[in-house]
C-alpha cells in the first residue's frame, strides 16, 4: 500500500497487490467514519502511483491526482476511479513526489519543474525551459502567486513569479557566522501567513527567508539575517541601542 490521502471521509491510496495477483496494481478506497472503517475497493490500473524511489501519495482536492514514474505521466481519475485525462506529453526524466496543484495547474517535481493544465492535463510550460537542473523539490505557492522550490544540483532555493521569471535564488553563504550553505537539496519548504519561508537542509540546519525582497547580500561576520543586531532587533546601525 502507499501513503493514504482522505477528502472527508474517504481514504485513497495505491497498491500493488501483484506478488499475489498477476499484474494488479491501482488505486485503493475506504471509508472511515465514527472510528470505523467501511468495506475497501480496488480498481486495478495494471499500474500504481509511484515516484522514482517508492509507492506515492494521491492528491485530493477533488479528483484523484497522481503520478507513474515508469511511464513519467500524471493522471486525473475522478472520485469514482474513472480515468479523465493522462498528462501530455510524458516527463523523460524521474518523477521525485506527488504532484501539487494550485491555480488551475498540476505540478510535477522533475528535472525541471514542469505545470500541466488541470483541466485537461497538457504541458503550459515548464523551469527552467531547458531542464537543465537534476532533480526539483514540489513547489510552495505563495498568495500572489510566486513558487519557491529547491535543487539537487545547485543547492539552492529557487523563487519565481506568476510568469516564470526568476526572482530570487538563496544558496547561503560561507562568509556567515555561522556558515549558511545549503548542504544539499532543501526539504519541501513551508510558507508562513507572514510571507516568511522555512525549510531544512541535510545538516540539520533551519533556514527562514524572508520573501517579500531579493535577499540581503551577506556579508562576513553576519548570521542569517543580514542586518539585525545580536538582540535581531534591527537596530544594528544605532550604536546606542542596548538590548534590554
């Protein structure tokens, strides 16, 4: 079975039942409701959700979204596990998460971050254009629209505007202290009501951006947040500020 996503009381996930069955794989439901767990179902795909690593999560906002790494495609299946779309054209590269919607797009985490019409599942475009990066984390969406997601291959965060142009990228620094450097790709970030962005690296580290500007150029002797005192009070130009 793979990870489970419920919409009320409905729970979907994918199997694979084919060590027992030949070829059955697809989707799964339950319903779970006054601490009790209905009948399940199946519907054999001859397929299951997957990502390049394992099993995947089904995305339900309304309609059943998710993706096949063998074939590098998304599908929509409505609620009653009937197939309306599968996405155009497929991905040639691994498909790293579940998909993510938002604004009337389906999000595929790829070598690219490529954005699939949810209405009928073709490509509206793609970043970069030339899919140059190695593997990309699922996007975060903020209110005005931007997307902020990461990078194996340059270790970085990546935010861009509506319109795919390129914003900002924050890759840390060495000359911090301490040292701010993604170590490697970044976790899937979280977009707080205040517009700042959190997300961890491989050593352990929590970084929080702020997003609403390009990021302060850091300079050495800083810590994270370039400008603020030792007290992160934002006075460090006024010499006779004391903390309290």
């Amino acid at each position: 079975m793979g990870p489970p996503s419920a919409n009320g009381t409905n729970i979907y996930f994918g199997y694979d039942n084919s060590a027992n069955v030949n070829n059955d794989r697809g989707i799964g439901s339950v319903t779970f409701s006054g601490g009790n767990f209905g009948t399940p179902t199946t519907t054999n795909l001859s397929f299951a959700p997957t990502t390049n690593t394992a099993a995947a999560a089904i995305a339900v906002p309304d309609d059943l979204f998710f993706g096949n790494n063998k074939n590098g495609l998304l599908y929509r299946y409505g609620t009653n596990t009937a197939q309306k779309w599968l996405s155009a054209p497929a991905l040639a590269d691994n498909i790293f998460a579940s998909p993510t919607l938002s604004s009337g797009l389906v999000f595929a985490s790829s070598s690219a971050l490529y954005a699939y019409k949810k209405s009928d599942g073709t490509k509206s475009w793609q970043y970069p254009a030339a899919g140059a990066l190695t593997q990309v984390t699922p996007p975060t969406v903020g209110a005005d629209g931007s997307l902020y997601f990461s990078d194996s291959s340059r270790k970085e965060i990546v935010a861009i505007d509506s319109a795919q142009a390129l914003k900002w990228t924050y890759a840390g620094a060495a000359t911090t202290s301490p040292v701010t450097t993604l170590s490697s790709i970044a976790t899937e970030a979280t977009l707080g009501a205040d517009g700042t962005l959190y997300f961890g690296d491989s050593n352990g580290k929590v970084y929080a951006l702020i997003t609403d500007t390009t990021p302060a150029v850091a300079t050495a002797g800083d810590w994270p947040k370039t400008g603020y005192d030792n007290c992160n009070s934002g006075n460090a130009n006024n010499p006779g500020y004391t903390c309290q």
